[in-house]
C-alpha cells in the first residue's frame, strides 16, 4: 500500500522548497512510455504519485487496454495516461518514472531468473519445475521494501519474509554467541505456534542436524550446486531446503536441478538494473 506520506517524501526530496522549472501555467497531458522489453510493476506507485498532485492518471496501453504489474511490456508501449495541470503534471513526473523504472527492473530480472530456474529443473530428475520457487532477501532500499516486495511478486517470484517478525533465522552470529542446538532451541521456546524457525548452515551434513533439533526451513549458503545436492537429498520430506549466497542469473539452472525448494537471490532487489522507462508530455 503507497501511502500519502510515502509519495510526500518523494515529492519533497525532489521538489525542495522553491521550484521554478515547473511553474508552466494550463493543463497538459502525458504518456508513460516503455523504452525497452520488460515486466512492469509500480505502477501503483506512479498512479500515487500523480493523483497526490491532482492530476488524473490511468495504467493504460496505447489501445485502452488496462495495463497492470506483472505484464510483459514492449518497447515503444505506453503504460501510463495522465491530464492536469502542467506544473504538478511536471513536478510528479520524476518520482513517478523513478519509482516505476525501479521497480520494473525487479520485476524484470525477477521474471528472468523465475523462467532460469524452471528450465533447470526441468532438466532435472530431482526437481520439480511447478515446486521451486525464486525468492527475494531483505537486502532491499530502506524506505522502498513495499514497492520492491511487490515489484518481486509481480515478477513471479516469491516475498520471502518481509521484515523480522515473519520468520525466526537463525544465522551464523547467533550460532556463535548461543551454539548451533542451543539458538535453535532458545528460538523455538520463544517462537509463535504459526512461526517457522529457519537455521542457515554452511555444511551438507548440517542440514539434517539443523533438522532434527527443530528446523521448519534448512537455509543452505554458499554451497556449490553438487554439495547442496548432497545437503539436500539428506533432509527429511517435511523440510524445506533453500539455497543462497552470490547466487547469479546464470547459476540459477544448476542450482534449480538439485531439487531445493527455495532459491534466494538478494540481487533481485539490490542490484536489479532499472527498466528503461520514460515520460513525454503532450500540450
């Protein structure tokens, strides 16, 4: 949900207090225009932006055809249709395409590394294509993880947990200040009945002894494809397996193949490059 504060913040911080390159009298229009192939999303935050300022905004194609997150857009698409008055038309543009550009470019290399890890596993006897699932981190920009969470969804990825309340990890400074079993059932003693407890290991054969002191999700990171593989195939069924750590487009095949669950790319969020979107007014 973008709220009247978040589009204030934007709005403020590139505004400032005197501006005079938008003060353009009379009512204008404007289209939101993909310059490149990609999947869209933000728009709900572009939509935001402009009708904060007054201005009448719709997410649609060149042919009226509603446009929504999620969609596959062509180059030389319009996404966005606005009309008000220049100068606030003006003023919500750059936000707008920044917010939209931003998150179009998660969502693309979202949908990229969604599409990576069905092929692998489908070239896998160990996994199952309709099973595993591409995951964001949260390595996301402070004060955009909504619009990124999102934008990862819309992608076809998964949220993963979106702040600390959804899920207990137990990583390896907690090991070290609690001991491997002795974190995991601190946690566990503490945790909610609909909680789950993930532990993060850096061993195949951690995985199981993570699993027997109480593991919902057994976290394997910085493992090459074949020592997951191993790590893995040693859990119990009711376990969850995900894989992460520098995880790249193109190790997403190898590592889908090993029949984990979960592949957790924090690229996805920190490193997307933005989609080329731009913004033209009309008169």
């Amino acid at each position: 949900m973008i709220t009247d504060g978040d589009v204030e913040r934007w709005l403020c911080e590139d505004v400032g207090h005197h501006d005079v390159t938008n003060q353009v009298p009379g009512e204008t229009t404007g289209r939101l225009v993909a310059k490149e192939d990609g999947v869209v999303a933000g728009l709900d935050a572009a939509l935001a932006v402009f009708e904060y300022l007054g201005v009448d905004a719709e997410a649609v194609a060149d042919d009226g055809e509603p446009v929504a997150d999620g969609d596959r857009v062509t180059a030389g698409q319009r996404v966005l249709r606005v009309r008000g008055p220049a100068r606030e038309v003006l003023r919500g543009e750059r936000p707008a395409v920044n917010v939209a550009s931003h998150a179009s470019g998660v969502a693309t290399a979202t949908a990229a590394a969604v599409a990576a890890a069905r092929e692998g596993a489908e070239c896998s006897p160990d996994a199952d294509p309709d099973a595993v699932r591409v995951a964001a981190t949260r390595k996301t920009t402070p004060g955009l993880r909504g619009v990124e969470k999102r934008a990862v969804v819309a992608g076809g990825g998964d949220t993963h947990r979106l702040d600390l309340s959804h899920m207990v990890m137990v990583k390896e400074n907690h090991v070290a200040e609690l001991g491997f079993e002795g974190a995991i059932e601190r946690f566990r003693e503490r945790v909610s009945f609909a909680t789950q407890i993930e532990v993060e290991v850096e061993r195949p054969e951690d995985g199981v002894r993570a699993a027997e002191a109480g593991a919902d999700v057994v976290l394997f990171d910085n493992l090459d494809p074949d020592a997951l593989r191993e790590g893995v195939a040693a859990l119990p069924a009711d376990t969850l397996a995900e894989a992460s750590g520098g995880i790249g487009l193109d190790d997403v095949p190898a590592y889908a193949a090993t029949g984990v669950d979960v592949i957790s790319m924090g690229s996805l969020t920190h490193s997307a490059d933005a989609l080329d979107l731009s913004f033209y007014t009309e008169g």
